[in-house]
C-alpha cells in the first residue's frame, strides 16, 4: 500500500511540475512591450549608418527579460519594397524565431518560407541592439512587418567564449 501511495505521489508532483514548466516557459517570462507611436519600428539607413523611425501602425510587440533573444513584434506598414531597399540596409541570413502561439501575429514559418522564396524583404533594425544581438525588420508585400532580435556574427563567436573577432566591437566585461 505504502509502494502505491508514493508512485501516485510521485506521478502527481511530476504532472505539476510539467504544468508549471510549460506555464514558465511559454507564458510567464513575457511582457508586452508599450507602443510609443513613433519609433518603436526602426531601420538602419545605409548612408548614415544609424537607424531611423520608419511609417508603421497596429504595433504589437512582447519581450522578455530572460533572454535577449525573445523578442517579436507585429506591425504594418504603408512604405513601398522600392523606397525601403533604396534606403535601408538589407540583413544577410535572416532567420526568424518561433514565437508563443499565443502571440499569433507572428508566425515564424510563415516569414521563413516568404523570406527564402524572395517575397518578403529583411533589414537591419538595430545592429547590437544588445551587444552581438540584432534586431531584424521583415517586411512582406502587403505591408506586414515582423521584428525579431537575432544573434550576428560577434554574437555568436563570444557567446562561444572565445575572443570576439575582427570588425566587432570589445566584447563587454563578464
């Protein structure tokens, strides 16, 4: 009898505790980010170097303390594919991030699938909006945009641990 009680004891202590793991890390860890309604949508101008508020509206964004790689934000806009290649810095390799599925504004396959067939365009929002993390704007034919934050090439090299590399800024301290 003792046996039974413990494995339910068990399996009951586990079942919660996969409840809460799921809830921590799907749910609780983000927070939605407050529009501004003037420059919570940015790109990076390719003759300054420096990025720019862009025209957007139905601005929706979460993000997470946790980890500098989580944040997504939703948005439209009206500026035309040939205005913003003109202007702003196109981003290499862009590779979105899945989201929540509760913040169903922002389907990562769906960007995916748009950038690699060519339909969607992808810039540079911030570059080291946290050192060796940058944010990414996509931008699909009908004025849908998406921000991601994604890990660039320093990032990538000093979150290995090693020195960061040539053209990288110092790596920060710790």
């Amino acid at each position: 009898m003792n046996g039974k009680l413990l494995a339910g004891f068990i399996v009951v202590v586990a079942f919660i505790s996969g409840i809460a793991m799921y809830y921590l890390q799907v749910y609780a860890y983000y927070d939605a980010v407050p529009a501004s309604g003037t420059d919570d949508v940015q790109l990076t101008v390719m003759a300054s170097g420096q990025p720019e508020p862009i025209l957007y509206e139905n601005f929706e964004a979460i993000d997470s303390e946790s980890s500098p790689i989580r944040y997504r934000a939703c948005f439209t806009t009206t500026m035309s594919s040939g205005l913003l290649t003109e202007t702003y810095e196109a981003y290499e390799r862009p590779e979105p991030l899945v989201a929540p599925g509760w913040f169903d504004c922002f389907d990562a396959k769906e960007i995916g699938y748009a950038l690699e067939e060519g339909e969607a365009l992808a810039f540079l929002g911030t570059e080291n909006v946290v050192y060796g993390v940058d944010r990414v704007i996509a931008i699909l034919p009908d004025g849908r945009g998406f921000a991601w934050h994604q890990i660039n090439r320093c990032g990538e090299v000093v979150f290995d641990g090693k020195p960061a590399p040539e053209g990288c800024p110092p790596a920060p301290e710790s």
